[in-house]
C-alpha cells in the first residue's frame, strides 16, 4: 500500500509541476494558441511512462488512471465557470478540455489493462500510445502553420491537410520504430517495415476520425497492428 501511495505521490508531483510550469508560460511567454494546446497534449503524453513504469501492477495503474478521471473532470466542470477558463486553453469549443482529458485517461487505462496486463508488453502499450500522441500533435501544428494542400474525400471533412498528415506519418514512423528498438525481438529492418505499416494505419486512422476520437481509435489501431505483425513474425 505504501508503495502505491508513493507511485500516486510521482503522478500527482508530475501534473502539478508540469501544469505549474505551462500556465505561467502561457501567462508570461505569451506563446501561440496551438503551441500551448500541444504543450498540454505532450504534458498529458508525459505521464504514460510514469504509469508504466512507477506503479508496480497494471491494476494499480490503471485504477490510478481512471482515479485521475474521476477527480478531474468535476474539477474542470466547476473550472469551466470562471470567466476567461475556455480563452486560457484556448478550447474550440466548450468543454473541450475535460473531455479530452476523459478520453485519454480512459484510453490509457484500457491500454495498459490489454497490453500490460494481458499481454505484459508495456513498451508495445507506449509505442501504441505514441504512434497517436506524437504524430497528432506535429501534425495539428503543421497543418495549421504549413498546410496548404487539403486532402478531401468521402468521409473527410476536408479540413486535414497532406503536409499535416506526412507529418503525422514521420512522427508516428520515428516513434514506433525508436521504441521497438527499445523493445528489442525481430532485426531492425523488420521493425522497421513494422513501424511503417503502423504509421500509415495510424495516420489513414487519425484523418477519418471525427470528434476527437482519434484519440481512442489510433492508440488501439496502432497497438493492433503491431501485435500482430510481430505475433506473425514469431511464429515464422
């Protein structure tokens, strides 16, 4: 118990410091809308290693993740009320940010329940989460500053641009392939081809998505893919 008291004490040290750091950037630095979101969106990416690797059961991270949920979300709900709260997080649109801070707590807790606790991969949980993280946050910032060429389709909102999504692949690509090295199993070049297919089904995965789902549908779309393939190697 002592233990857990001491990985919820790492977590909660975690958010204050980082979020104590970000809003007086965003106060005094005075930095770009999007900058700022993304901040916030890699402040949130952040934790995932200290859920991993700070709490000793998957249980009790992901109790501590959906903890973090339930206490949250009526805080911002009250939050919300201040005058000037949507203009600071610049929110495209009202309760924007609770919601998407519901949505990645709940898609790590059934992250790491399937793939560290089922699977015991907890690296191949992190490349999964990644893959989306990494990738989604570069391109948000590159579509909006460079994104000239929007890709329109059937079911596309045309608002995606293609600079928006090679910056997604690229990042999802270096991140994936980075943490399989980690990982170790297969050569390189096989991880390689691996960390290419998951980019690009993360990225096809990432440019339908609608409503900020992205952020359950890449992380579980791109972890698929990889346990696949590398099962697929294995059995060779």
């Amino acid at each position: 118990m002592q233990e857990y008291v001491q990985s919820i004490g790492i977590l909660v040290l975690y958010f204050v410091v980082l979020a104590s750091l970000a809003g007086g950037y965003r106060v005094f630095g005075n930095p770009e809308d999007e900058i700022f979101r993304k901040i916030l969106h890699f402040i949130l990416l952040g934790s995932l290693p200290v859920f991993l690797f700070c709490f000793a059961t998957w249980t009790g991270a992901v109790a501590a993740a959906l903890g973090f949920a339930v206490v949250v979300y009526p805080l911002l709900h009250f939050a919300e009320r201040i005058k000037g709260f949507s203009h600071f997080f610049h929110e495209r649109k009202g309760g924007e940010i609770k919601k998407s801070l519901l949505l990645v707590f709940g898609m790590f807790a059934v992250v790491i329940a399937v793939f560290w606790g089922y699977f015991d991969d907890r690296l191949l949980a992190m490349a999964g989460v990644y893959a989306w993280g990494i990738g989604d946050a570069l391109a948000a910032i590159i579509g909006k500053r460079y994104g000239k060429h929007k890709i329109r389709g059937r079911f596309l909102d045309g608002k995606k641009s293609l600079e928006g999504s090679g910056a997604m692949f690229a990042a999802s690509f270096f991140s994936v392939f980075g943490i399989l090295l980690l990982r170790g199993g297969p050569v390189w070049y096989l991880l390689m081809g691996i960390a290419l297919i998951t980019a690009l089904v993360t990225t096809l995965v990432e440019l339908y998505a609608k409503e900020g789902n992205d952020t359950v549908y890449c992380p579980l779309a791109a972890t698929t893919v990889m346990l696949l393939f590398l099962q697929m190697i294995s059995d060779l």
